[in-house]
C-alpha cells in the first residue's frame, strides 16, 4: 500500500518547489529499520494537530528527496550527548537525522522544525529542547494547519 501512495507522490513531489519547509517526510532507504517510530511519530502529530497535516513516503533513493524533508539514520549523532536527532536545512532539501534508538517524540519534534517551528521554553511542549510529550500550543497547531495546501 504504501508503494503505490508512493508513485502518485513523486509526481507531486517532482511539480513542487523546494523550499525551507515541508509536511512530506520521506524515508531514507538507511531509516527504514526506524520506519514504524517514523510513522509513530507522524500518527502523534496529526492526532496533536487534528488534522492529517504530515504525510510519509518511502524512498527507493536519491531522485524524489526535493519537496520533502528526507529522514536519515546514523548510528551515532556528533556532539551533546542528549541530541538523537537534528535537522539540516540544505541547498534543495530538509535532512533530519536520526540515532537508532532515537524515540518517536524526538524525531515528531524534528518533523516540527522541518516544519519551521523554531523552540520553545515551556517544557510541557513538543517544541521543548528536550519534549515530554506530543503537545502543541494552538499557535504552532494554527501554523502547521495553514502549510496546507
Ligand atoms: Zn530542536
């Protein structure tokens, strides 16, 4: 099933600009081990926003990364040690990576920069350097509701 969203997908992906933000997260053939925390994570946020605002897509490799925000594995993140994921804003491309035991709430707080949701103080938030939980002020729920189309 989730092949043939794929193709349709790329079609779409292909017609769009690339730009600093991107709803559409894509699965790197390195993170597919991560595929169901991936999907975990995207399930979290729709549900915390009310509204299907994030997609998954699978990549097969390199030709369908612009337009969407591609999400790598490695085995170990440089620097903090508290880090298990960052997001890389490129030329023609979003990259979040991600650490194998890297949890679902980390990596849903790296789809919100990807989203262009920027980090928050209050530590009840998703937005929180280091989130508790999936939740969302209604401001940040507002802006990734009008990315849209
Ligand atoms: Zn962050």
């Amino acid at each position: 099933m989730f092949r043939t969203i794929l193709s349709v997908l790329a079609l779409l992906l292909v017609a769009c600009a690339p730009d600093q933000t991107s709803t559409v997260i894509a699965i790197h053939p390195s993170a597919v081990s991560k595929a169901a925390d991936i999907i975990q994570a995207v399930e979290d946020l729709n549900t915390a926003i009310g509204a299907e605002v994030f997609t998954v897509i699978q990549l097969e490799g390199y030709e369908l990364i612009e337009g969407a925000a591609v999400v790598r594995l490695v085995e170990r993140l440089a620097g903090d040690e508290t880090v298990a994921g960052r997001t890389f804003h490129r030329a023609h491309s979003l990259d979040i990576v991600i650490e194998p035991e890297t949890k679902p709430r980390i990596i849903a707080h790296e789809l919100c920069h990807a989203a262009g949701l920027e980090h928050v103080e209050d530590d009840s938030n998703l937005m929180f350097y280091a989130p508790l939980r999936v939740a969302l002020a209604a401001t940040q729920r507002e802006y990734l509701l009008g990315l849209v189309p």
